[in-house]
C-alpha cells in the first residue's frame, strides 16, 4: 500500500523496516521529525532517545551497534561538526551491526548559522554518503545503507536536506525484517580498542574498502550493483550529473537531456562517471552547495561544466536551473510569467521576533539598562539580537555564548561581560563552559534561560524536563545544582516576568568581580498553551506615548494614532508592559 509522506516520515518507516533496534539523535531542523515520528508511529519496536548533544548520541549509536544492533543517530549538518571526534574512529573500527547517520543539510539556511555540505565531511572520514532525492527514496537508501553498512563494516551517511525532510511523495509501505545475527557484543579489544599498534592496522584496512566500494558502486546492474545510481536515457549532446532534490529540478528544467543521477557521491562511482561522459558531447554537474562532484569529474581528467553556471550558495529551483541553461546557450534569461493577485495596500514587514509573553523577553529588556557586552548562543533566544532589544553581540555555535563570555572578560575590558545560553544548550555544551568559568575564575556572568523545554526545534524534552522522548518519567537534572558542584559559588534563580527582580539580579551579578550564574526560570509560552496573566489594555486617557512599552518588542503592543495600543487576541497577559509603564496607562483588560 502506497502512504503519502514527507521524507522525515519515510526515513522513520525505513528504519522500523529495516530492523532498527535504536534511534537516537539530537533535535535540529530539519532532521528534528524523524525520531518524533519514531516515537509516535514504532516505539514498540524501536526504542528512541535524544542525547543531550550529537557527540553523545553517535557514541551511544555506535555502542549498540557494537552489540551488533542496527542503529541510527539522527542530527543536522552543524551537529555533524560536534559529533566528528567519535565518528573519524568509528570509520577505522567499524561495527558488527549496521550503523546509519542520517545528516540534514540546510542550503539556503532556513535555520541555521551556515549551509555547510556534509559530503565534504563524509569524504574526510571516509564513509560512503548516500543522497535520496525524495521519500521513497528516503526509505529504501535507508534500508540499503544497513545493508552496505554490514557488508562493508563501515558506518554510513544519509544526506537528507530542507525539501527532501519536509516535502511529500509516495512511499510504498513493506513488513519489518529483524536480522537473525544475534545482539550481544563479542570482546575483539584488536579491532575496538585503537591503539595506536592497533589504528596502524585498520588504516591500511579502511583505505581497501573504500577502494572496494568504489568499484562495486560504479555497477548498475548485477549482483553486485548497489542500486543507488541511475541512468536515464535522453539526448546525447547534453549529460547532466546530478544528485540529491537537484534531480527533480535538472528533470523539469532539462527534460530532454541523458541524466547521470548519483545516490552514492562517496565513494566516488569513478567508471560509471567516465562512462557516462563518454557517452554525451557536453556535460554540466547540478549539485547543490560545494562543488564535490565538479571537482571528482575534473580529477579524473574529464571535461565538465558546473559552478561556472549553477550558484554555489543557496537552495537551487527550477527557475535557477533555467536561467542557468540559457547561460549553457548563451541566451537571455527571460522569466516565466507567474500570476500575481493585486494587493490595494503593500503587506507590512513581518521580521522574526520572541513570541508575545515569551519569557526570555524580560531578561533581554532588563540587559539594555545594563552598559555589557553580551555573547549570545543558538536557540529562540538568539532573536535578542533584533531590534528594539538589540542586546546580542555574538553568536557563533552552541556553548559559545559561554565560553566566549569566559575569554572576552578575561582580556581586561571594562564593561562586563553577560553569556547567554538556553536550558536545552547548557546541557548539549554549556556545562563544561560554566566548569572552565568557574575554574579559572573570569569575571563573567551566565544567563541560563531555563525555559523548561527545548523550543527552537519544536518543544523537545531535554535532560531538564523530567521526561524522555518515550514519554517516560525519568530523572530532572538541575541547573542551579550542576552550577554550583562546578565551582560557581554565586548562583541566583530569578522569574523574568518579574522586571525589577530580574534587573537587581543582573546588576548585582556585573558588578561583581566573581563569576554568577543567574538562572532564568518561566515556561515557553507556546508549551504551556494559555495565557500568562489576564490580558492588558491600555488606557489612552493617562498614556504619554513615551514609547517605553515599545521598547520591549512585544508583537501585541502596536502603534497607530500617535499611541501604542494592545492586540488583545495576540496579548499573553506577562504583564511587562504594566511594569515598564512610568504613568500606570497600562492596566488588565476588564471582561464582559
């Protein structure tokens, strides 16, 4: 039977397919649906967990797998980063049972701080990368990639991206086959413990195997063949080698021409490539991002067209690939004309902005009183940055809004230094910052904003929550606790929706000349669906249109008239407008 799913939900039903006896995983759009879809549809046979960071989840991943249980371990491509350490060993290692890393891309950056290509890093670590191009796909590559993972013993890379994780297609249900190999681990301390007398072994041994799956790679048909790339037939003066979504977009905007679609990029299919382009007059590579096939084309010596034509940065579309086809032909781009309704007024800009009554709101507006520098982490949070608040100076990755507070104060500046990191963050990579803040005793203060959930990503359970992604009751760790037992002596708990308790702790925390954790304690607003408070009004009779209420950036405070008003149907009730306001002109709604 036929299901329509987008490419998150297929890899789920692939991986119930295949087998799988653990997922886990940390949550990072658009990888973030694949193990909540796990837990929702297959939990009763796949048991799933999210890790506090992608480092720990590929080593939890890897020991099951050394059980010789399929795993998989799901991230996006920046987590990938975090998670390298364990996986350049794992690749010399191997494990008994099929483990899969299913990495989501982000071309165009939708949400996230770069668009890098894990293809690059597959290549680094020598694993083989496998680029499904929809869903069905999405679920069959899975399956095949416990398949090569076991016969090759080598881990295996999914690439997913943006539009194959979240778009739709047709997926073609099967019944779950559970390999017969036993799970239990077989002591082999030559091959799991690497040694340097050991790794001298396997390097040697990881070089043959990607040499080998190379060769086999390059076969489409045959026992051997892994059924990953493909042919199609078409017109002989042009060949395009593509891979990934940026198929179905060479299969729109070049119909007639022969395709070369690749769902191995690594190890690279070298026959089938000079084959292939042997067998047109012209060939052009449409890939997204870095030009990781380009070069391999060019490398074996043969001529190809690529980056010359198609962006290296941002998502490709099939208007993208047009214009680059009348590039190819030395023709002039002219666009399709699409059908635009009439708008009598232009639409208001809509910028990004903290939900109306989100938490973090109170501890921003209290830091633009405060003359600091603040380093500002990955989360909802980082939206402090945007004006009116405007109260973030840097963000980099995940724990470094800590640990660049810890170098910046140590240089001797005068102005004190404030480290933002959310509650989900402090667990991924925060506590090994607090741990060197404390150790070495900068003078810099660490804003937790403890919001009870990890948000950006879909309200996520973290290791503060009380709960796992089974929905099991389980250990709540606290943050003040974990502070304090790493040396922070100075440790304070404060409510953000309460303005003045927030701005005294602040100002006491910045003009100390010890380190201060202060801890930042309300629930996401979207979490908890319902209202803070009763809904606020403002009495236009006693408003000085002082603007002061603006200055929080509150979605539900609007200015028209000469004078601020509320939206009461986007009003949270937090009641900061009320605190802020000089004249008392805010007040609570009265209800029929």
């Amino acid at each position: 039977m036929k299901h329509l799913l987008s490419g998150n939900e297929a890899f789920a039903r692939g991986l119930y397919e295949a087998g799988c006896t653990l997922a886990v995983g940390y949550p990072g759009t658009p990888s973030t649906e694949i193990l909540e879809n796990v837990a929702k549809s297959y939990k009763s046979d796949v048991r799933c967990e999210w890790a506090p960071n992608e480092k720990v989840a590929l080593e939890v991943a890897a020991g099951a797998a050394m059980a010789g249980a399929r795993t998989v371990v799901t991230m996006k491509h920046v987590g990938l980063n975090v998670a390298m350490d364990p996986l350049m060993t794992l690749t010399e290692t191997g494990t008994p049972g099929g483990f899969v890393l299913i990495v989501a891309d982000d071309p165009g950056m939708h949400s996230s701080q770069n668009e890098q290509d894990t293809r690059m890093l597959a290549r680094f670590a020598k694993v083989p990368v496998f680029e499904p191009s929809d869903s069905a796909e999405a679920k069959d590559f899975l399956k095949k990639a416990f398949v090569i993972s076991e016969k090759y013993n080598t881990p295996v890379i999914l690439r997913s991206n943006t539009r194959v994780s979240h778009s739709r297609s047709m997926v073609t249900f099967e019944e779950r086959v559970v390999p017969e190999r036993p799970i239990g681990f077989e002591k082999n301390p030559r091959q799991f413990v690497v040694l340097p007398m050991n790794a001298r072994r396997l390097h040697p041994e990881q070089e043959a195997r990607v040499l080998k799956m190379e060769k086999e790679g390059s076969v489409l048909r045959g026992r051997n063949a892994w059924h990953l790339n493909k042919i199609d037939e078409g017109t002989k003066k042009l060949g395009i080698i593509t891979e990934s979504v940026a198929y179905q977009y060479v299969k729109e905007a070049f119909p007639e021409a022969s395709v070369l679609k690749l769902g191995c990029a690594y190890p690279v299919p070298r026959k089938l490539i000079e084959d292939f382009c042997k067998s047109v007059r012209k060939v052009l590579v449409v890939e997204e991002l870095e030009d990781f096939t380009e070069l391999n084309v060019k490398a074996m010596g043969l001529k190809c067209e690529g980056k010359s034509v198609i962006p290296r940065c941002g998502e490709l579309s099939s208007d993208i690939l047009r214009e680059a086809r009348a590039k190819l032909e030395g023709k002039k781009y002219v666009p399709a004309k699409h059908c635009k309704a009439k708008i009598s007024e232009p639409l208001p800009m809509r910028p990004p902005t903290l939900c109306a009554g989100c938490p973090h709101r109170g501890v921003f507006y209290a830091l633009t009183k405060i003359d600091c520098d603040v380093t500002g982490d990955i989360g909802c949070y980082t939206l402090g940055y945007m004006p009116p608040l405007s109260k973030m100076d840097t963000v980099i990755c995940m724990g470094a809004g800590v640990s660049m507070a810890h170098g910046m104060s140590q240089t001797g500046q005068k102005r004190p230094v404030v480290g933002i990191v959310g509650d989900s963050t402090f667990f991924h990579s925060g506590i090994t910052g607090v741990l060197n803040v404390a150790w070495n005793k900068a003078k810099a203060t660490i804003v937790v904003l403890d919001n009870r959930i990890t948000a950006m990503t879909g309200h996520q359970d973290n290791p503060g929550t009380g709960l796992t992604l089974m929905g099991e009751e389980t250990v709540a760790a606290s943050i003040e606790e974990i502070c304090k037992a790493c040396g922070i002596k100075n440790v304070a708990v404060v409510d953000p929706l309460n303005y003045v308790e927030t701005l005294d702790a602040l100002k006491k925390a910045t003009s100390s000349d010890e380190p201060w954790v202060v801890i930042s304690r309300s629930p996401c607003v979207l979490k908890q669906r319902r209202r803070t408070g009763p809904v606020r009004r403002i009495d236009a009779t006693r408003c000085k249109a002082c603007k002061a209420c603006l200055a929080l950036g509150c979605p539900s405070i609007e200015f028209t008239g000469g004078k601020p008003h509320i939206n009461a149907l986007v009003c949270n009730g937090c009641s900061l407008c009320t605190q802020v306001c000089k004249f008392n002109a805010i007040e609570e709604e009265v209800q029929p």
